[in-house]
C-alpha cells in the first residue's frame, strides 16, 4: 500500500472513530441526560434567568379563590459567588411589590420600591428569601435544582427538538405526594404545606419539561403545568399552577455590582 493510500486509511478511520465518539455522547436515556445536563449546570461560570410562576386556587370551606403571580429577573455569577434577582410580586387587589435581592456568598440583603420610593437595603436570610418567592421558584431561580426531578426520572421520556432535548415528566398521584414533600422544604409552615397539598389528590394534569442544549448539556428551560384538586371528606381544595423557567446568556452577562448603599457586603 502506497503512502497516499495509507494517509486516506488512516484519515477515514480517524473521521469513523471521532463520529462514533460523538454518537455514543448522545443520552442514553433520560437519567443519563439529567446527570450529563446537572454536571454541565454546576459548571456554569454565569447565566441569566428568566422565571415565571402563576397559581390560584380555589376551597369549598370556606369558599374562597385566591391567585398570585411571581416574576424573576435573575442574573449569576459563580467564582466569587454574586446573585442578583428583581421580583414582582403580584396578589389581585393587592398591587405590586418590586424586591431587589441581593446575594454575595453567604451574605443576602433585599430592597423594596414603591412608588419609585426606594427603601433602605437589609439583611435576609434563606428562609425569608424562600418564603418571599413561594415554594416552587427558589428550585429554578436563579438556576434550576435538577434534585426535584431526580426521583421521578426513571418514568421520563426524551423527545428531541431543534436545538437538543426534552424530559417530559408525567407525575401520577403518589408521585405528586412526593413531589410536595420535597417542595414543602421552603415553606414558612412544611406540615401544614404538605397537609393542605395532600389528603386524597386528583391529579388532572401534573406534567413537566425540562429542556436541554445538545452541545452544551445546559438546561435552557423548565416548564410546569398542575391542576390538582385535594378532597378532606365533602371538601377540597384545588390548584391551579405554571411555572415557566428560562435560561440565557450562558457564561455571557453584564459583572453583577453591588450598589454603593448596600453597607452590608463591605
């Protein structure tokens, strides 16, 4: 075999090795695609999210409806640790509240507007952060926390889109009283979270997608869509819930700077 012809062997089995490399990267399944999609997320530099949540509910006893609405801005740097997230937060007849919070390591401060009125800047801890953004958006703001779905993946399916991958998630009741235990964590009252969230659940819709770059395993997006009623005997509550996540600008957003009367992270 002459030098040339060795020289194209050779280029030919290198291009077959290095595409079967990239087919076998490919997920295996949809575990494999939530682990590959959670070691590229704790790698991530920085990255701008995106977050809203709605829910409303309705009791029988008393009968009352209420709704809310959360909307996040949030931005994140990892090394050193900076997060900075604006919420409008949103009860019928209630108006607005805009929050500025704050985060340098271990350190968190807020600061609300009203009426273009600034307040001064204080210190929060996690559980008031927590409380403040409702117990679904701190698992996604300001990146997603793949561990809520962990439990419920070995039921997902993959489908593949444009860009890379979706996780669709079908959670059956039990999965749902599952789910609300790990929720539960950032309410101000777990027991009587899970309590009002439990009883005999009717799970009409409880569906999420997780969605996934193809070259960058990043989870561009989550979505969560529930309508679960709860009956105690003759009475019930029902939910109504969306969560809509989104991830952009990855290892590509504006240096977070913290604001000169923030006294608190000197």
């Amino acid at each position: 075999m002459n030098k040339s012809l060795i020289v194209l062997f050779l280029a030919v089995l290198l291009f077959t090795v290095t595409g079967c490399g990239k087919t076998s990267s490919a997920p295996s399944s949809a575990e494999d695609l939530l682990k590959k999609a959670e070691q590229a997320m704790n790698e991530l530099e920085s990255v701008h999210a995106n977050i809203a949540y709605d829910e409303s509910s309705v009791t029988s006893d008393p009968a009352k409806r209420t709704s809310k609405n959360v909307q996040v801005q949030a931005d994140i740097e990892q090394n050193p640790l900076k997060v900075s997230e604006e919420v409008v937060w949103k009860i019928p007849k209630q108006g607005a509240k805009n929050i500025q919070l704050l985060r340098q390591g271990n350190q968190l401060a807020m600061q609300e507007t009203f009426e273009e009125e600034k307040s001064e800047w204080q210190k929060l801890t996690e559980e008031q952060r927590a409380e403040l953004l409702d117990v679904w958006v701190p698992f996604v703001s300001p990146v997603m926390d793949l561990s809520l779905l962990e439990p419920f993946v070995h039921d997902a399916e993959i489908e593949k889109i444009d860009y890379g991958y979706a996780i669709q998630f079908s959670l059956s009741p039990a999965d749902y009283r599952q789910l609300m235990e790990v929720v539960s964590v950032n309410s101000p009252q777990p027991e009587k979270f899970v309590h009002t969230h439990g009883g005999f659940p009717v799970v009409e819709k409880l569906d999420v997608e997780l969605t996934v770059n193809e070259k960058t395993m990043f989870v561009t997006g989550m979505k969560m869509s529930a309508n679960v009623t709860s009956y105690f005997g003759r009475d019930y509550i029902r939910y109504k819930q969306k969560l809509d996540a989104k991830y952009s600008y990855f290892n590509d957003i504006d240096a977070i700077s913290t604001p000169k009367d923030a006294e608190m992270f000197e």
